[in-house]
C-alpha cells in the first residue's frame, strides 16, 4: 500500500510534512517546525505519531521535537546534529535505513546547509525529503559546509529517479526563479518561472517538485553549463557551483 504525504503550511514560509504507511497506520512527522501546528494537523487527521524523521539541526526543523514527543511519545530519528538543540532517540546517517511500517526509507547523506544534513528517499513510492539541501530551482545557504560538500551532496540527489517527488522545506521557489532568470535565458525556465509566478498569485504551492524538474531548470544543478555566466568558465564544477552560490548571495532582485 502507498505512503500518504500530508503537507501543510506554518511559521513564515516553512512547510511541514505528515506521512503515513497504509499498510501499517505508522505514521511520521518530517521535521517540527512548529510543534503547535504538528499536533493540530494530527489531530485534524486522527493520526497517531510513530516517529518524528529530523533532517537537521536548525530550530524550524527540530525545534518542536521536544513538545512533540512529550505530548505523543514518538521516537525521534535524525542526525546527530540534532542533538544540539533536541532530543533524539536513534541516530542515522547516510547509508543507513528507517522504516515506517512496510516503508523503507534510504537515509541520504547531504551535508552542506549543515555539516550532517540528511534526506529521506522511499525508492518504492519515489518520494524524497530534502530538507534544505535542494529547494525548488534553489538549493540551502552553505552556513556550515563547503562548495564542495554541497555540491556532492547534490549530485547524489540528482542521481535519484527523474520521476521523484522532491518535498523540499520552504517556499522561496519566487524568490528562486527570479534569481535562476538573471543566470540562465533557457525556454525550459522561462516556461516554469511564468508558471510559478502565476501559481503563487493564485496562493498555490509549489512544492514538491520532481528531479526532472530540477534537473532541467535549477541553477545549482545547472551550474557546469552556467559557469560562463557567473565567471567561472573552465573551472571544475563544485567552483562553478560555488560562483552561482555566490551570485545568488549577492543577489538583490
């Protein structure tokens, strides 16, 4: 039976994520940006929290876990990270396995926005958590990583099947396009930026989004073929990586 994704909206620009296996009722929390908003959309659901599956350590994806767990004695998995700010049940990391019911999900190792960044991939309904390491034509702030690591990080993201479903943490995909238009004239973007903007007119959302889709217009991924744009022709792909982070940094539209 399929994972069911529950998607919802809270703090400013967070998203939030409730899965559930059918097969067995489990059912997780990825992340806790907002504990209050959690516990209200379970409660709306009538579902019971198994698990929470933290992607990192920074407070609107783990800051809720405590409430959380004090209120339905979930067991929290995640990085060891986390623990910088919450508590944490099981530790995991790229390579290793956590399973919801008759899910089975692939830990990710995508360190970057944070040294032990990680993401959920279930290959059986290919559908993949990413945290803040890939966004919608974006990708996270290097607050602690490297150009390199990143980029790495990215590449085994991109490596997933084209069809995945990617549930990315945050909605700046506007924000995102804007600056994706001022490095790359592709039609593939032009089309998909005036689709988004349209989208967030009419209140929609646009996550998740697929890694077809990402692959084909996101300027992080795209970085080797954009290189020549943001001044890093000829050099090896995690430098071009880092002169498109660079120029999104310094970005102002």
């Amino acid at each position: 039976m399929p994972l069911t994704v529950h998607q919802f909206a809270c703090l400013s620009d967070n998203y939030g994520f409730l899965i559930r296996d059918e097969a067995s009722g489990q059912t997780a929390c990825i992340d806790t940006p907002e504990a209050a908003a959690v516990l209200r959309e379970l409660d709306d659901l009538g579902w019971e929290l198994d698990f929470i599956l933290n992607t990192h350590w920074h407070p609107d994806h783990a800051g809720g876990n405590a409430d959380i767990k004090a209120m339905t004695g979930c067991t929290i998995v995640g990085p060891a990270e986390v623990t910088r700010i919450a508590p944490l049940d099981r530790e995991v990391g790229g390579g290793d396995t956590v399973q919801l019911g008759e899910t089975t999900f692939q830990v990710i190792e995508s360190g970057g926005h944070t040294l032990g960044h990680i993401a959920y991939f279930d290959p059986a309904d290919r559908v993949a958590f990413v945290g803040d390491t890939l966004f919608a034509l974006g990708c996270g702030r290097l607050f602690e990583g490297t150009p390199e690591q990143m980029w790495d990080s990215l590449q085994r993201l991109a490596a997933l099947p084209d069809d995945t479903r990617v549930y990315c943490a945050h909605e700046y995909t506007a924000s995102n396009a804007r600056f994706a238009l001022s490095v790359d004239d592709g039609a593939a973007l032009k089309t998909r930026a005036d689709e988004i903007f349209a989208a967030r007119e009419r209140g929609e959302w646009t996550v998740p989004t697929t890694i077809a889709l990402e692959k084909a217009t996101n300027p992080f991924l795209r970085a080797p073929v954009l290189a020549a744009k943001v001044g890093a022709a000829g050099k090896p792909d995690a430098q071009a990586f880092a002169a498109v982070r660079a120029a999104k940094d310094n970005f102002k539209g």
